[in-house]
C-alpha cells in the first residue's frame, strides 16, 4: 500500500528531517497549484531534500511544475528525466 502524503512528511520527521508549519503548508499548497498526484508531491521533496540539503519551496516548486502534466510509469522514469535536465541525485 502506498503511503499518504501526510504519512510521507511524518516519516520524514521521524528520520530527522523536521519540515516547519511554513515548509508542509507551501508542500500542500503546491499540490493545490499543480494538481498534482501525491506520488508526484513526495518525488519532488525527495529530489528537494536531496539537492539542496534542507526544505527550498522555490527548488521544490521547480521540480513539482517539472514533473507535472506528465505521465510517468514510476519513480525510475522520473529520476532518470530529472537527471537528464541535469539534476545531481
């Protein structure tokens, strides 16, 4: 079973990464913006985190417009896509 976005940011707290109010209220509203489906909200935080070290609601909107309004057949897909735009992941 595939987790819930909410799930998602409190596993990442549990692991260290402590998003503030600030940080999930811009997550959620970026998936308001975009319309985005949660696998597509949580690969974007991913590349975020993984990037620039620490929550960047401009990095992580780039990424989120990046991947949206395409199909992707899973994460694998979209990595490779990121990296070919030059993404170090």
């Amino acid at each position: 079973m595939k987790k819930s976005l909410d799930d998602f940011v409190a596993d990442l707290h549990a692991r260290g990464f402590k998003l503030d109010e600030e940080a999930i209220g811009f997550i959620y509203f970026g998936r308001k913006f975009t319309g985005a489906e949660d696998q597509l909200i949580k690969m974007a935080i991913e590349v975020t985190l993984k990037c620039q070290k620490r929550f960047d609601s401009s990095f992580y909107m780039s990424v989120l417009e990046e991947l949206s309004g395409q199909e992707w057949s899973g994460k694998d897909e979209m990595t490779a896509h990121l990296k070919a735009k030059g993404m170090a992941l």
